[in-house]
C-alpha cells in the first residue's frame, strides 16, 4: 500500500505538467461542490458526469484548498484505495473454505493482484491527473468483492 501511495503521489504538484483542459474543468466542478451551493446528483455541465468523484474531492479540496494539486491528491487516494480492494477481490475470489490446506493462496493471489494494480502503468498515469476515470475500478473492485461475500454467505460458506 505504501509502494501504491507513494508511486500515485511523489511529485505531485509537477507530474504530470499541465493543467489540462479536463483537469481544469473538473477542478471548477469540484470547487462548486466543495463550496456547497451546488450539489447536484447529476452534472450536466460539459457533457454529464456522474458525482461521485466531485463529491470525494470537494472533500479534499476543503482540507487542502481549491487547486489542481487537491484534485490530483483525490484521484491518487481513489488510486490507491483500488489498490487495497483489489487485495480483498483476490483473496475473496480465490478462498475456498471447504479446501482449508489452499487457504494461504488465497492471501498470496490477492496480494499479487494488488502488487500488480500498485505498479500498473496505466493505473498510476490515470491515479495522477485529476480525471473522474479513476473512480470505475474502484467501483468494480468494490461491486465484485461484494458480490463475492454476498454468495459465499447465500451459499452459507459466510
């Protein structure tokens, strides 16, 4: 997790150069969310967006302050929480408790998928600009993983 932060935000404030045309866009969005008299559930502006990365950093950005580098952080936290349950998601997938001798695979396989969403190159470009993209795998981790235990505990293994 560390190697995963770390990677997402050394440098931050001047890698990747910019800001970009859509980086700037979403830190007005964010800015008018983070100064709570516009808090809508849905954005229209610049072709629709869905809120939920406006939302997370508006909360950033009220800690650190309305800029490019406050948006950048949300997308490295985002980045790095996608790290932690792609562990989970791993490990969920690969235990099998009526198999109790492969349990520590299990561990194993999910640490290695997490090692290789931290060192992703893909990941950790999109982790560091200030793009609402970064958000979709962690929704998927967290839908899969919680899928996951929800049919372990249908099927009583839970």
């Amino acid at each position: 997790m560390l190697t995963a932060l770390l990677l997402r935000t050394y440098e931050l404030d001047r890698f990747p150069p910019g800001p970009y045309y859509d980086e700037a866009a979403a830190a007005i969005l964010a800015g008018q969310v983070a100064s709570g008299h516009y808090l809508p559930i849905f954005i229209t502006s610049y072709t629709g967006h869905e809120v939920l990365f406006y939302y997370l950093a508006a909360v950033v950005m009220r800690l650190a302050g309305a800029t490019i580098w406050a948006l950048r952080l949300t997308s490295a936290l985002v980045g790095t929480a996608t790290v932690a349950l792609t562990y989970l998601l791993g490990r969920e997938l690969f235990e099998d408790e009526s198999r109790p001798a492969t349990a520590g695979w299990a561990t194993w396989l999910g640490l290695f998928a997490a090692a290789l969403m931290a060192t992703s190159f893909w990941h950790i470009t999109v982790s560091r600009y200030g793009f609402r993209a970064i958000t979709l795998p962690l929704a998927e981790c967290l839908a899969l993983w919680r899928c996951g235990v929800g049919c372990d505990d249908r099927a009583g293994n839970g």
